[in-house]
C-alpha cells in the first residue's frame, strides 16, 4: 500500500519497550502478567468481551477491582458493560481515515461528511487530549490527522485529489482454481 508506518508509531517518543498482547489472551494476559501487573486497559476500535477466546476469563479480568477500563466506543457493546469510564467514540462517516481494501487492492482516503454527533471523537483527537492530561508536549500528539497520513502516504497529494489509489497485486501462484474433475 506504500505507507510508512513509522512517523505514526513515533518510535523516538519510546522511553522503554512496550508490551505487546495478543487480543486471544486477554483474559488469561488481565489476570496473571504480573511484571508489571496491568492496572489499566484503554479499549478502542474492538470488543473484546463478544470476540475474545475464553469470554467468562475476560469477563472475571475485567471486573477486577484493580483494574480502571476505559472503552472508546461507537455504541454500546458487551465490553462496555464492565468499563469504568465509556468515551462516545466517531464512525467513519465523521472522521478522516485511510482505509486498505479487505480481498480488494486499493487505498482510500476518506474525509468526514457529517460532524461528530454529541460529545464523539475521533481515536485521533482521543490519544492527543489524553497525551496533553498526561504531560505529553511534543509535537506528534498535535499533528493533524491529514498531517500524518501525508507522512504515511508515498503519493499523498494523489491520493487525496483521487480518493483511491489501486495498489500493485500481490504474486500470484498460477492463474485458475484447480477443477473438479
């Protein structure tokens, strides 16, 4: 898709190594990583309760007294049910995004058509007003949405003049299904 990913994961602003958890693990992850334990959890895009493995483990981590949960959600979902704090989150309609095809080979530039309904906000505006509550001031938690994904995008001005770039397929092996018969 000749995106970069790199200017989005800032990897200059990394005191330490983060962790990394496999969503399939979450309830097992919640309860017995212990170095250090996971005393917060900010949930976005997903819901963990509906599609991760071992729903009632999930369920017993999320309940954890020690445990404070943040969900940034579209609309109520089971993992909301156990969240300390629900954040109203946008749908694609009132966000700018870039969108790779799922089975298709294209990449999309989408721009908001409707404002924010309510207090909503993007992911985006989400961790950059958390980053500022938290003592964050350089300057990546400020770029705008557009700013970044011209980081991102080799072709950007193309992309957003076009809206869709098609991408070059991936090798395929051989031409036709196998027959029948």
């Amino acid at each position: 898709y000749s995106i970069d990913r790199t200017p989005a994961q800032a990897p200059q602003l990394r005191r330490k190594p983060s962790r990394t958890i496999n969503m399939s693990r979450l309830g097992r992850v919640l309860e017995e990583v212990q170095d250090p334990p996971i005393r917060a959890l900010f949930i976005y895009n997903c819901n963990p309760v509906a599609t991760a493995p071992d729903q009632g483990r999930v369920v017993a981590a999320l309940r954890r007294d020690s445990l404070f949960t943040v969900v940034h959600e579209q609309l109520w979902t089971d993992t909301c049910d156990w969240a300390d704090i629900i954040l109203p989150a946008t749908t694609f309609l009132e966000h700018t995004d870039l969108c790779r095809s799922y089975g298709g080979y294209a990449l999309q530039y989408l721009e908001p058509v409707i404002p924010p309904a309510g207090e909503a906000r993007t992911n985006h505006a989400t961790f950059g007003a958390l980053a500022k509550v938290l003592g964050y001031d350089e300057p990546e938690f400020s770029e705008s949405e557009e700013g970044i994904a011209r980081k991102l995008v080799t072709d950007f001005d193309r992309l957003k003049r076009e809206r869709i770039l098609p991408v070059r397929r991936p090798i395929v092996f051989g031409d036709t299904f196998p027959s029948r018969g």
